[in-house]
C-alpha cells in the first residue's frame, strides 16, 4: 500500500543518516488487532445529561463500539500522572495513544522509550504540545492532531473574554452572587470595545476568525505572524500586519495570544515583554499557559500594569489548587474549556475516527492533520 512504501522510504531514509537513531519499530499500521489507550477527562453525574458528550471518558469518543466491533482492543482512563498511574500499565504494549489539550497526558521521551509498539499518537483537538515532538520524530512516530475541529470554538470563546475583560463583567457578576449592589465599582473601569486596538499575537485558523468577528465592533484589528496573511483577506477583514512584535504590542488596548506553544514561545511573554505594553492592557490567552511567564503576569495584575487577564490554559493542566493565577486580582480564569463545546467535541471525535480508520488501512491523513510525520515536524512547531 501507499502508506507502506512511504514508511518504507522513510525508514531507509533515515537509517542511512549517519546523523540519525536506527528506528526498530513500525511506522504505521502493522497487520492484526491493535491496543488503543484513550485519555479523557471524567464527567461522572454529567456525562449522562447530553448524548452527544463525547469528548469525555464516558463518551470516550463514541467509538468504543466501533473499534471493538473490528477486533481492536479500547482502554480509556482519566488516570495519567505518576509511575503507578492507569496509563503506565498500558505504556508497554500500546500501539495508539488518544489524547487531548483538556486533560493532556504528557507524552515524554521517557515514556516514548518505554512504549515499543507505539506507532500513532493522536490529539483529539488542537495542540499537541504535551507530546515530546523531538522524541517522537527521532522514535519514528505519528503525531497528528484534528486541525480545525475546535477553531470556531475558540475563537467565540476569545470574543467573549475580550468582552468580559472590557466591560469589567465579573466583578459585577459577584456582586449579585454575594448579594452587593454597587454601581461605581463597576463602572470606574468598564469600557466600549469600539475604537479600541485589538493585537492578536499568532493569525493562523484561530487569529483569523477572531479577526474576522471583531470586524463589526469597529476595532483597530492589528496580527503579528510568521506569515503574512493573504492581501484579499487581510483587506476584507480590515487587519494590519506587524512584522515586529515589540513594535505592535504598546499600540494595543487588547492582547490576544493565538500562537502555538513551542521552544522558541515558551515563556516569550516575561517581564520584559509586559513592560513594553500599555499600562492598562487587558490580555486574552486560550493558546497555552506556558506562553506566559507565571508570575509575570501574577505581578502585572497586581500592579495593574495588566489591567485584566483571561483565559483557559494553565502550566501545567490540571491546575494545583495553589496556583498564582487562581487568586491573581482582575482574572478571568476557567478550566481549559473553550474548545471542548458539545459541537467541537463532535467535531474532533469524528476526526479522530477517520484517522483510525486511514490508519488501519495504511492511508495518509489529511496533510493539515501531521503533526510529526516520516521524522518532520510540522512547520508550527520547529
């Protein structure tokens, strides 16, 4: 099949490489019945309140049946930390390993090391940085991810925090809640989004269609991105690009990060990088926790250099309960929700299945979906 002689040339590729590891295991499907491990979070008393909540262990996807039906072995647990974890049992003789950005089980070289009969890990959403991308190239593995399945999600989920941050929504929200009535305490910081200047840090999927529903406020629209977007659309939405991030960034009222999570993001917004920004900036980051520099943005709040911090991804997820940002002043926070709506989840699921279902039989996934492929990473990500 296609997808063999593929493996087979990148195989021979890369064991030729004096530079490069001897891969000893398959690359893609081999023949007979496969263990699949899922990693979900646990909905308990929830999970019987909507059919179409699959993203959850319960759900597990909803395609249990499926699988089994084809003779294929499907173990999920919500159990992913620690050396006497569920997951642990299962690391040596895994073939797929299903995780997702909600409740990330991280996939560490060690743990790829010890998973002999790994051949495909697969992200059930966006975001695959809790996998040890170099370890899994240089292992001659399969990442891919289900591009686009949750890009809608999020960046509805962005509009509302922007929203929220403006208008200095939750403390008059605690205010009902806790039976106050105080106008003043509300009003001294709440704001029109009209004519302000909204940033977004990163316009790939995500950037562009929170571009793309900020139009009708009447923003100023301004992306910073490796890639400029293309002249017909960056017209239409009305965005200008900035080629220099320190440049754009003390032009906006509104910060929104939208880049994936890599070694050269890791911690970009310090100190240093707040401190080039407006005093009064509120910030809106659905990307990745570990983007940010925790106390950084712990002691931007605090002074009120950030006037307002939202967002729902956290370093590391779960979050301890004696997290800074937890009790930071002026937040936003939730759990990692914002791209596990009933309709993304649907969406990723159903993803996720045609992969397996390429996989079994030796077809290549859309190319948009490889994340780690033939020992490449994908462009985001190096």
């Amino acid at each position: 099949m296609a997808m063999k002689r593929v493996a087979a040339s990148a195989f021979n590729a890369l064991t030729t490489s004096a530079n490069s590891p001897v891969l000893t295991r398959c690359l893609h499907a081999s023949p007979g019945p496969k263990k699949i491990v899922g990693v979900f979070y646990k909905a308990k008393e929830y999970a019987a309140l909507n059919p179409n909540f699959v993203g959850c262990l319960e759900g597990a996807l909803g395609i249990r049946e499926w699988l089994e039906s084809k003779g294929h072995q499907y173990i999920v647990t919500d159990d992913k930390e620690g050396p006497n974890c569920e997951l642990e049992k299962h690391i040596p003789d895994l073939h797929v390993l299903i995780t997702t950005p909600f409740h990330p089980a991280y996939v560490t070289a060690d743990r790829i090391k010890r998973a002999k009969n790994l051949q495909l890990l697969l992200t059930a959403g966006i975001g695959s940085d809790h996998v040890d991308l170099k370890a899994a190239a240089a292992a001659g593995l399969t990442v891919a991810e289900v591009t686009g399945s949750n890009v809608v999600s999020v960046a509805e989920d962005e509009l509302m925090r922007i929203l929220i941050l403006v208008r200095n929504f939750v403390p008059g929200y605690q205010q009902v809640i806790h039976g106050d009535w105080n106008v003043a305490a509300i009003a001294y910081r709440a704001y029109d989004l009209e004519g302000k200047t909204v940033g977004t840090v990163g316009a790939g999927r995500i950037g562009k269609l929170l571009l793309q529903r900020l139009k009708p406020f009447n923003c100023h629209l301004l992306y910073h991105d490796r890639i400029k977007m293309d002249p017909e659309l960056e017209s239409q939405i009305g965005a200008k690009y900035e080629e220099d991030l320190d440049k754009m960034l003390p032009k906006c009222d509104i910060v929104v990060i939208n880049m994936p999570l890599t070694e050269k993001t890791k911690g970009l917004f310090n100190k240093e990088l707040i401190a080039k920004m407006k005093k009064g900036v509120l910030i809106v980051n659905n990307a990745r926790g570990a983007i940010m520099d925790t106390q950084a943005v712990v002691d931007g709040c605090s002074s009120g250099h950030i006037a307002g911090y939202s967002g729902d991804v956290w370093n590391p997820q779960p979050c301890p309960k004696d997290h800074p940002w937890r009790y930071m002043p002026n937040h936003a926070m939730t759990p990692h929700i914002s791209g596990t709506t009933i309709d993304g989840q649907l969406r990723y699921a159903a993803g996720v299945k045609d992969m397996l279902d390429r996989y079994f039989k030796g077809e290549d996934f859309p190319p948009q979906h490889y994340i780690v492929k033939e020992g490449e990473l994908a462009p985001q990500y190096r």
